[in-house]
DNA sequence: GCCAACGTTGGC
DNA sequence: GCCAACGTTGGC
C-alpha cells in the first residue's frame, strides 16, 4: 500500500464533505496535470491511504486521511462540455484525463498546519514543501507519513 | 491583490 | 526544437 498527498480547495471539496456522508465515495476530478495525472494514473492503487490538504484558504494544512475505493478510471468530467474541466481534445476512445474514488478514514483532531510541516526538518523532502512545486497529487513515503501524523 | 514559479501554447 | 508570451497555482 502506498501513501499520498492530495490537495484541495476546501470550498471545493473539504475533509467534512467526506465526514458528511462517510461511507460516500467522492469523485476526485478534474486534475489537469500530467505529472499529478501520472501519480493517478500509474501510482494510485485501491486501498492506499490519502492525506486531504487544504489549501487557498484560511487554515493552510493536512486536515484528515481518505482512502482509495476504486483505482483510476477516465475523469467523466472531460468529456461533459458545461464541466470546467471540459477538455475539447479527450475522447471517450482515448481518455487524457483519469479520476479515482475517495472514501472517508477520519478527520484529524488539530489540523497539522503547513507553518508546522515548514518547520519540520524531517518534512523537508515532502514535495508539499519543496521550493516552486505546484503538484496536487503527490507521493508521501511511510516515514513521512508517520512523522507526518506525529506532528499532529 | 501580488507575484514567483512552473506549465502550456504556438509561431518560427 | 526553441523560446516568448500567456495562464495557473498557491502562499503571502
């Protein structure tokens, strides 16, 4: 089982959206990278664990863990026209863009803030931190993820 | 709202 | 294939 980072606009899609409805898996669309697409795509695998950042927002940070119920499959909003993540050049033939369905596992007690991650020295090669990265999906090793979670 | 950093597009 | 221009991300 491998672990991850993915972030979001709690305006779009928060970890109490999850909370709400917990054993209601969540689409995740609408990734429009191709590196973070990659990850998706190649790496994410049923059953992994997922930390829900937050980010463009007030409370900058890891607030709670999904998981994968279902591996990557064609992002359907690429295909709807009234999407804003229409993409005119996908086909149903051959896809551009993939999603995967999220779950539920819980909501931290105290969000773990980005100042905090920052000022960890063992967070220091998580991408999340790393000078000029933009990626929304990405990698956590099983040492950063316990390190990670012991911040909390 | 600013702007640094990165990604994408398109002319050549 | 280069690279300038533009668009996006996302913290500040």
């Amino acid at each position: 089982m491998n672990y991850w980072l993915f972030k979001t606009e709690p305006s779009e899609c928060s970890i109490d959206d999850f909370a709400r409805n917990p054993q209601q898996p969540i689409v995740w669309e609408g990734v429009r990278n191709y590196q973070a697409r990659n990850y998706l795509r190649d790496g994410v695998a049923l059953g992994d664990q997922v930390l829900i950042y937050h980010s463009s927002c007030k409370h900058l940070g890891v607030a709670g863990i999904v998981k994968v119920v279902r591996a990557a499959y064609a992002d359907p909003s690429q295909f709807d026209s009234r999407s804003v993540y229409y993409d005119a050049k996908a086909t149903v033939a051959q896809p551009t863009w993939v999603a995967v369905d999220l779950v539920y596992v819980s909501k931290l007690s105290h969000l773990i803030t980005l100042d905090k991650i920052k000022s960890s020295a063992k967070m220091a090669e998580l991408p999340l931190v790393q000078k000029g990265s933009r990626l929304s999906v990405m990698p956590v090793t099983a040492q950063q993820w316990c390190d990670l979670l012991a911040l909390q």
